[in-house]
C-alpha cells in the first residue's frame, strides 16, 4: 500500500492509518469470489464499483 509515500506526523495519525490499511487488507483477503493476490483485488477494486461493492459486503459478513 506504499506506506512509505504517505508521511504521517500528527499525534497518533501513523497508527490510526494503519489500523485502517489492515482492516483494509483483511476486507480484501475476506472475499474469495476472485482469486487474485491482495494488490490485483485493490486494482480491480478502484476500476469497478460493483466489485468495491462485494468486497464491502464480504468484509461485512
């Protein structure tokens, strides 16, 4: 997720951010319809919205 291009320097922002790229991660390990690695998935996930759609939903189930 290129963590190393995004500095992070207020208070606890560094952990908050990458609280949310792992809840990120696990969404996208949870859907199982594809199989494709996790940097495919987040690709085909911001060209596709119906796809963004069924990752949400398989990370919500």
């Amino acid at each position: 997720m290129k963590e190393g291009g995004c500095p992070i320097y207020r208070e606890n922002a560094a952990e908050t951010l990458a609280s949310l790229r792992h809840i990120a991660l696990n969404i996208l390990r949870s859907e199982t319809s594809k199989k494709a690695s996790i940097r495919r998935k987040q690709k085909m996930v911001s060209m596709n919205s119906a796809y963004l759609k069924k990752v949400i939903n398989a990370g919500l189930a």
